[in-house]
C-alpha cells in the first residue's frame, strides 16, 4: 500500500492503540494534523505545547502507558522541552512527534527552523530525527518501545515536513514489538541480599517510584509485613504503601518526618528498591544512614552505585525482586524495633493541635470531603510538600508530582491528562498561586472537556518555598518572591467558563467546599491563606537528614 | 582498566555522534578526543573517547549503555 509520511505516523500511533493525542498545530506538522482529522484518534487540543507535554504525562502517569503529544516546529518544539525533561527525570513513558521545516530549509534559519533533535538530546531517553520517509514505520514502532520498556522515559520523534507529505509504497505498519523480557533476579543474588535482611536487627525499605512503574506495591506490602520491615517512602514513592499501614514510616529526605530521618539514622540495614538516592531524599549523602548496609534493586544498571555505594545490588524490576526475595526472606518478630520507631513518631511527629486555617488542616479537610480513592496532582512549592506530607493517598498510581526536575505549572495540565486517562475518578490539583499561573492557559482545555478535575490553590501571595528558603537561610532578604497584586482567581476560572470560588481559610464553608469537591465537572477553588506558614520539619540544603529545623525551633 | 579512554560500539545514523557528544556534555566530562571510525559494513561505529580526566568517579559504563544507539560501552584495556 501507499502511504504519505503523516498516515504512516497515524496509522502507527493506532497499531500501538493510541485513541488520544493531544497538541498544538501549526505550519510544520499540518500534514500530520490533516491526517489526524478522519483518524478516529481523538485530539485535546492544548493552549500551550508544555500543557500538551504535561497532559500527555498525565496520561502516562495514570495508566503506565505511553501517551502521545504533538507540536509543531520551532517554538512549538521548545515549548514542549520542560515537559519532556520533566518526563525523563521522572521515568514517563512519553512519545513527542514534532514537525519541523522541509529539508531544503533545514539549516537556513528558516521560519520556526530550531535543531529540535539537538536540544531534545540530553531530556529524552532517545531522540530520533527523521530524514528518509522509508526509516519512519520503524522508527514510530521503535519509538514506543523504547518508552515502554525497561526504565520508561520520553521519546522524541522529530518529523520534517517534506517527509509528512512524501509517499512511499509499503507492506504493512510494523506490529509494536513485544517489551524485552524482563531478566529474572539472580538466585545467588536474591539469597545473598535475604540473608543479609535475615540478619539485621534493624532493617527499613525505602520505597521509589520504581515500585509504582513496576505495579509492585502489593509484592512490597507482602514482603514487608512478613520480614516486618518498615517501610519509608521518597516522594515519587508515596502511595506506594497503605498511609495508615502500621509499618509505614511516610516520607523520608528534606521535607520526610524527622521520625523516619531519625530512624533511617538508626537503621543497620537499607533496602532501597525503585529509587535513586536523589539529593532531596538523603541530604548530604556522606551522612545518610551512617551506619547502615545498603541494599540497592533497580531495573537500571545505570542507578547503582551512582550516588550512594551499595554492599549489595541488583539490578531488577522492583515486582520480580520483591516476589522473589519474599521466598528466602524469613519471618521475623522484629517488635523491639517498630517499637523504637512508634516511639520516634511520638517524640518527633507530635500532631499539633493545627488550628483549621493552617494549611495541613485544609489539605486534610479535602481530603475528607473529596470522593473516596480520588487521584491528586500538585504543583511545585509549598503546597506541594504540605500535600506530600499529609494527604493519604490511595494505594498505585494515585499521586502525581513533578518529583525530580520541580516543574512548576506541572498540576493542572496533568491533572487533565489523569482524568482524560481514567474517568472515573476525581482528580483533585492543588497548586499555589505561583505555579498555576504557569499553565493557567490549561484551564480553557479543561473548560472545554468538562473532567472532574478539581483545582484547589492554597493561596499565600507569593512564592512560598522560595521566601521561606530566604528567611531560613538568606538573612531574611526577601526580594522577588512576594506578589504585589493579588490574582482574583475565582473570576479567572469563570472567564474560562469554570465555576470559581473564592474563600477565606479562616471562614471555611465546608458545604460549599464539599459541593465544589463532589458536583461533577470542573471547579477551582482558591483558598487565602497566611503567608507566613513554613513547610517543616525542613533539612538545611546540604546538611545531613537527621539536621532537620523543625517548626518550635524557628516559630 | 584505563578509565581516561573509553570504547564504544555504536549504530551508525546521523545524530549517533551528537548524542554522544551531548551525553559528555551534560556530565561535564572533557573529551579530549573523540575519534570514531565506521564498522560492520558502515552499519555500525566504533568511537574511542579519551577523556582529559577519568570519565567520570562513577562508573559511566552503564548510563552509555542505556543508550538506544550505543551496542556496547566499555573503558579501554
């Protein structure tokens, strides 16, 4: 059969069950869009290429499937990049098909001409630029594959335009090839690392995102409770384990529970699976778990012994560790040591008696009033380690947040792609006022689609994580990081045709807040609150984690 | 092991050489010379990369050969 170059990019994204796409058109990828109109794929049409990034992420992040964005040439294409690095840093399985200028321009400084391919190199897991229409069946094929397996991360596809309206005569569009076979733990391996759990006295897992990638929380509950292990978590790790669980410890590393900093202290053994030892998990990383044996399982070979020295690794999905370390592990009573630990939370996790207003108690009253197993996505900032630290999130998949490279403007637009990914959930977005005006242009695409996804901005006025960085260890010079004017953002949300709210968090209207939660379709709810609120207990940039300000030390 | 230079056998396609050259780039390792020559009937390249300094306190080995285009990575004898 003959097929042009945009029917053969079309035709694969339905052999790899593509049903959404979602993008911004423009000169370079016309052709292709043409091609989409009768495609039966359906388009969310963003309002900016990084939304579309980051819906596509959404996308991804909720079914562990890879999702596709489009944009065109030039700004179109470096619009996209944060979303893509964001993608990386966080292992999303993304495919980014981008148009860029005819082959005859390529090097001219033509119109929207920029080396997308060039500056796309070092955000994806691979890159691929498109130069012979005959290369294009295989490298669509290619392109999801490398996405999906192993570790996933984004792909970039760079389509001249010249290419999308070539034809050439081909057999049939490649079938998606079959992820590569996962190896198995090695037995030597498994049996070495259990005996070494078998023997600690004081053992706890620190739990990644790779735990959720591998769909391993249960294998990780079930090897937990019969070694009797308990279990911290990094941020791209929470809702990998039951928050009410009595061996979860929560969040570890700069903004963790200074009883799970302290107790990772004690530890003499650390099982570290899914995770990568990132500088906002361990702090100064000569300090972290000074007297501790570390254990590493990752399925990338690449994250062993990169930052932290392991005695004992692997190289493994986390689901088929677990599953087969749990054989040779042996049931332990290991009472004096979650007892030492239940005593660490009363010391250090006193539950103050919050008075409503203060955020942790707004994000706690959501989360009562929200339907149950509700998704959450946060922006970046405070609010976003208030929501970390507080909410109970569902077990698998139910947490999104830009944990490696800090994106502000990521909530709303993966927030849409969450809820385009699963209806049947409500998925709450809380943001700050900072970080939803980097994509508050998404919430004309969310107006468009009408999705349960419920905006919840903690609103303090300014630039929180930052001025509390300023006050705490900048001498209180606080320049740029408090707004002038204040955003009305309710009646943003209503020029966009979404019903807005605006509420003081001193005179809370739970009925209100609760129909705005529960009514279906989309809402934005702005809640003002102090700006003088601090995210505690905090480890100092660069210090060891058991260094942690706390609030009565600086309040 | 010489970890000043290192051997890697990659696919051969425009942007393989980019790549590789970005991949130095981002771990701020300096290339002081990167010679590469095409291999397997042009399908493939053979690069040896040596380094000013070691490549890198971590063994880099690994992170090259998560490369989709890179078949085999390995510091010189």
């Amino acid at each position: 059969m003959k097929l042009t170059g945009s029917q053969i990019i079309v035709e694969s994204l339905k052999k790899q069950g593509i049903d959404v796409v979602t993008g911004i058109p423009g000169s370079a990828n016309l052709p292709l869009y043409t091609e989409l109109h009768e495609s039966g794929i359906e388009h969310i049409l963003a309002r900016h290429e990084q939304g579309a990034g980051f819906i596509a992420q959404g996308m991804a992040r909720r079914s562990g499937k890879p999702a596709v964005c489009l944009a065109t040439s030039g700004p179109g294409a470096t619009n996209l990049l944060t979303a893509i690095a964001d993608a990386k840093m966080d292992s999303v399985p993304v495919v980014a098909i981008t148009g860029q200028v005819a082959l005859p321009f390529i090097g001219t400084d033509a119109f929207q001409e920029v080396d997308t391919f060039g500056l796309s190199l070092s955000i994806t897991k691979h890159s691929f630029l498109v130069k012979d229409i005959g290369d294009l069946p295989g490298i669509m094929r290619d392109a999801f594959n490398i996405a999906a397996s192993g570790r996933p991360g984004p792909v970039l596809v760079d389509v001249q335009k010249d290419i999308q309206n070539q034809s050439i005569e081909i057999d049939s569009i490649p079938d998606p090839l079959p992820l590569p076979p996962k190896s198995a733990p090695g037995e030597k391996e498994i049996k070495e690392i259990a005996e070494a759990i078998n023997k600690s006295a004081r053992p706890v897992i620190y739990a990644g995102g790779g735990v959720i990638l591998s769909g391993a929380e249960e294998a990780l509950r079930i090897f937990a409770e019969k070694a009797s292990v308990p279990v911290a978590v990094s941020l791209r790790g929470l809702s990998t384990f039951d928050h009410y669980h009595p061996l979860y410890m929560g969040l570890i590393g700069m903004h963790g529970n200074l009883s799970t900093n302290t107790a990772f202290n004690e530890a003499d053994l650390v099982i570290c699976i899914g995770a990568r030892f990132n500088d906002r998990t361990t702090g100064n990383t000569n300090g972290f778990c000074p007297d501790a044996r570390i254990i590493h399982a990752d399925i990338d070979a690449a994250e062993i012994g990169k930052i932290r020295r392991s005695d004992l690794s692997i190289v493994s999905d986390a689901g088929d560790f677990l599953e087969a370390l749990v054989n040779y592990s042996e049931k332990k009573d290991r009472s004096g040591w979650i007892s030492r630990i239940n005593e660490l939370k009363k010391i250090h996790d006193k539950d103050f008696q919050l008075p409503g207003y203060h955020p942790l108690e707004i994000i706690r009253t959501v989360s009562n009033l929200a339907h149950e197993g509700s998704i959450v996505a946060t922006d970046v900032g405070q609010h976003q380690m208030w929501v970390a630290r507080t909410y109970p999130f569902p077990v698998g998949r139910t947490f999104f947040t830009s944990g490696g490279l800090g994106t502000m403007g990521f909530g709303l637009p993966v927030a849409i792609g969450a809820a385009l990914a699963d209806k049947t959930k409500t998925v709450l977005c809380f943001s700050g006022d900072g970080s939803i005006l980097m994509n508050i242009q998404e919430l004309a695409t969310l107006a468009d689609l009408g999705l349960n996804v419920k905006v919840i901005i903690l609103d303090n006025g300014q630039l929180g994580l930052v001025r509390q960085q300023q006050e705490l260890f900048y001498g209180r010079k606080f320049i740029a990081t408090s707004f002038r004017t204040h955003t009305d953002f309710s009646t943003i949300a209503s020029g966009f045709g979404i019903r807005g709210i605006d509420m003081n968090a001193a005179r809370i209207d739970m009925a209100q807040l609760e129909s705005a939660l529960k009514e279906p379709g989309p809402c934005l709810v702005n809640i003002n609150i102090s700006g003088e609120y601090n995210v505690y207990p905090m480890v100092p940039p660069g210090k060891e984690n058991i260094n942690m300000l706390t609030e009565d030390m600086h309040e | 092991m010489n970890n000043h230079t290192l051997v890697i056998r990659a696919k051969k396609h425009a942007g393989t050489i980019t790549t590789l050259a970005s991949f130095f780039s981002r771990r701020n390792i300096d290339v002081e010379k990167m010679s590469c020559s095409a291999d397997n009937c042009g399908a493939e390249m053979l690069c040896t990369v040596k380094c000013s300094s070691p490549a890198s306190v971590t063994n880099i080995v690994p992170h090259l050969n998560n490369m989709h285009d890179v078949i085999d990575a390995y510091y010189s004898e």
